[in-house]
C-alpha cells in the first residue's frame, strides 16, 4: 500500500522539474481541464490555476530582463575598471618623467608601484582610483587640468556603473525571492488540481490521461543521475509514483 502521507506533501515541489518542463506540463494540464469543462465543475480549480501560471511566468520573465541588465552593468564597471588601469599606466611616465621615480611626489602616486595598479580588485578599486584623482588635483599646476578631468571621468564612470550593478543585484535577488514565492504557490496549486481531480474520479485511474500528460514530467525525472539530480527533494520519487501512475 502506498505511504498515505505522500498525499499530503505537494507533488511538483521537486527540483529535477525544470521551468520550462513545468510551463508545458501546467498549460497542457489546463486545456485538458478546459476541454472536460462542459458542466463548469472545474472552474474552481482552472481559474487559479492560470493566475498562479501567469504570476509565476511573468516573474521569471521580468527576472531573466533584471539578470541581462546585471550582467550588462557588471561588463560596463569592469571595462571601466580596466579603462582607468590602462590610463594610470600610460599616465605613469609623465609622473615619472615631471619628478623622477625617486621623488617624493612620484612615491605619493605609486607607494607600492605600478604593480598596484595593475592588481587592483573590486575591493580597492575604488580608493585607488579616489588616490590618483586627489593627487592630481593637488598636482593640477604642473599636470594639467585636462590630467584631472581624464582620472575624475573615469572614476565617476567606475562609480555609477558599480552603483547601479549593485542595484540591480538587489533587484535580480528580490525577484528570485518572489519567483520562489510563486513557483510554490503555483505547484501546490497543481496539487490540489490532482487531489481533486482524482476524487471526482475515484475508481476511474485511467481519467489521469484525460488532465495531464504525465510524459512531460517523465522525460524530466528519468534522466540519468548526475550532480542536479544529487540533491533534490524527497517529492521527486512522488512524482514517478502519484503522477506518473
């Protein structure tokens, strides 16, 4: 006999159902419902279930956008990063050639070298970057303004696009959170679908065909074992057993 507390958990909450699995499985599951609709009795378990579908898509569609401008600004700090490096190196030689590389004001702009520099990260760019613009402004008579403008361009450069990386991190994790949120709501959903449906049908298994398309699901779950498939969750068996039938 089957382990009645399956009936109980959600039967979709399973990792190895990838999104676009569980979009097909969820529209094709809805049509059936639809097309076995003639007397209305399923409209309560239709009508949430393409809000909670809608809800969850759209989450992932506006999440995928906020993503590709993540990545989009992450690409524009660090070319802007890598823009400053290249200038401080070429700018190095007027430093060095105004005071001498022994010179005191030669040490204030590289103390460790042009190695520095070079190696800067995320975590220092930014101060150093903030070093170079200072002291070119204190050195503006004899470097020039047009010296400041180049480092205090690429500084605020670096800055904004570092700024609104961070931003849209915080969007991209917010929406995950929501998307999570929704992915939930939408597989409990499916499972009130199957419990319901199954009730309505008590006696009748071979009804399963006429709501769902199991082999969705199937094609997904019977992959070979692999590192994704190491830490899904216990309902993954439940879908061979309960869904697929």
């Amino acid at each position: 006999m089957i382990d009645l507390s399956r009936f109980f958990e959600n039967q979709f909450d399973a990792r190895i159902i990838s999104d676009d699995r569980l979009r097909s499985f969820t529209a094709d599951h809805i049509q059936r419902m639809i097309a076995n609709n003639t007397d209305g009795r399923y409209d309560p378990l239709i009508e949430p279930t393409k809000t909670f579908y809608d809800a969850y898509f759209n989450a992932i569609q506006t999440e995928d956008v906020r993503l590709t401008e993540k990545q989009a600004m992450t690409l524009t700090k660090d070319v802007n990063k890598t823009n400053f490096v290249k200038a401080i190196r070429q700018k190095e030689g007027i430093i060095r050639g105004t005071w001498g590389k022994q010179s005191p004001e030669y040490r204030e702009f590289f103390p460790r070298g042009v190695a520095e520099y070079t190696r800067c990260t995320l975590a220092n760019a930014e101060n150093l970057m903030a070093r170079i613009v200072n002291l070119s402004d204190k050195y503006k008579d004899v470097l020039g303004q047009a010296f400041v403008d180049l480092f205090t361009q690429l500084q605020n450069a670096f800055v904004t696009a570092r700024e609104q990386q961070l931003q849209k991190s915080g969007k991209v994790s917010d929406l995950k959170q929501t998307t999570r949120g929704n992915r939930e709501a939408l597989t409990n959903q499916l499972t009130k679908n199957l419990l319901s449906l199954a009730i309505d049908s008590i006696g009748e298994p071979q009804r399963v065909t006429d709501f769902f398309d199991q082999r969705i699901l199937r094609r997904n779950s019977r992959r070979s074992a692999g590192p994704e498939n190491e830490t899904v969750s216990v309902n993954d068996t439940v879908i061979e057993d309960v869904v697929a039938g």
